[in-house]
C-alpha cells in the first residue's frame, strides 16, 4: 500500500516543484549514510513541555546497503501513528531531527484526525512550507540546533486531533554519492506525528 496522503508518495512530496539545492560551505556528517535519522515532536516553552513524541517513518527516498537510492513506503499493514500528545491549549510546536547536515527542502503538512481502516487520513489538510534563515518566508521555519535540525511552527491553527506529516529532503552532492546513485541527486524522508487538543475546530467554507 503506497500510503498517499496528498501527494503519490510522502517521501517524493517536494518533487512536483523545482528546486535550488545549495549544500553547505562546512558539510557535516551526512545522515544518507546511516539510518534515516529520528524526528521528534515537543509543544509549548522548554521549561514547562508537556511532553515528547517520536515521529513513525511513513516512507522514505534513501540509501540502502548496496549504495542505491530507493523509495520505501508502507508494507501493506495497517499505518501506526503514535499514541495522541495531549495538549492543555495550543502552543508552538517543535520538530527536532537527528542530523545536522541541513535539509534544502522541508514541508509540513496538517490534517485533521481522521484516518480510514489502513491509517490513512480522509480529512481536511494544510500544507506548510518551511523555510529557514536568513530568507525566511513564513511561520514555519527550520534552523540548526543542538547539534540537530529544529523545526518551528509558532502558531499553528489547532484542531482538536490533528495528524502531523512532516517532510524533509537533502542534496547529495556528486562527491558524496554512490557509484550506485550518481544520477540521484536527493534523499528524504517523511515522519508522522499526532495531537490532541480540546480546541474546537470549524471546517473551512469556500470564499466568494
């Protein structure tokens, strides 16, 4: 079952537009060669965080063993998203990724908490572009951080159970790829995440 939640594949999700990738002067370790890296969700200020929740890899383009670039997407069962992180009131949210080689590309995508019998969500969406310094563009901007990639929504529209889709993609420069991959210049990956708020929430009605 290739899991398609607004676009054919999540973790091919920035494809369908053009893009400049600009790797960094310094390149840090680079996360293609190990597992795709974790993800992590925290909501509120640091000093008082309700809690942490661990993103599920929903699919993803990256190295195998054998140094090809390939996409996996989920086998067929059943999509475990995590157990809802239950919130008091809306705060801004933080995704942390374990690397600190930076993305070119990163999207975050909202539904509401909807799924069908395979885990899918069936309900409203919106897509988040992120950005990052020193050109940001919107709410949603990702920066290095503790040795890692933080992702920053400081007021995002809450409902009262969301799903969270978030999507990150990385140039490969042609030193550092694979004879098997010469020709693949990216690798990415997409997590998923879940919230509970008591906020209420009122479907968006057409304009005009």
């Amino acid at each position: 079952m290739a899991l398609a939640i607004g676009s054919p594949c999540l973790a091919c999700a920035g494809h369908d537009r053009p893009s400049t990738p600009v790797p960094p002067l310094e390149s840090p370790p680079a996360p293609w060669d190990r597992p795709v890296p974790g993800a992590y969700l925290s909501v509120g200020d640091a000093a008082a965080e309700p809690g942490r929740q661990q993103g599920v890899v929903l699919a993803t383009h990256w190295r195998a063993d054998d140094g090809s670039v390939v996409n996996r997407v989920p086998d067929g069962s059943v999509v475990a998203w995590p157990h809802p992180l239950r919130l008091p009131r809306p705060a801004p949210l933080r995704i942390w990724i374990e690397t600190s080689r930076l993305p070119v590309m990163v999207d975050l995508r909202v539904f509401d908490g909807a799924v069908d019998a395979a885990g899918v969500p069936t309900g409203e969406f919106e897509i988040q572009r992120c950005t990052r310094p020193p050109r940001p563009e919107g709410p949603c901007q990702y920066r290095l951080d503790s040795g890692g990639i933080a992702v920053i929504h400081p007021n995002l529209t809450f409902r009262p159970t969301m799903l969270l889709v978030l999507y990150a993609e990385w140039y490969v420069p042609v030193a550092e790829r694979s004879a098997a991959a010469k020709s693949d210049p990216t690798v990415s990956a997409s997590w998923g995440f879940r919230v509970a708020t008591g906020v209420e929430h009122s479907p968006r009605t057409p304009s005009g």
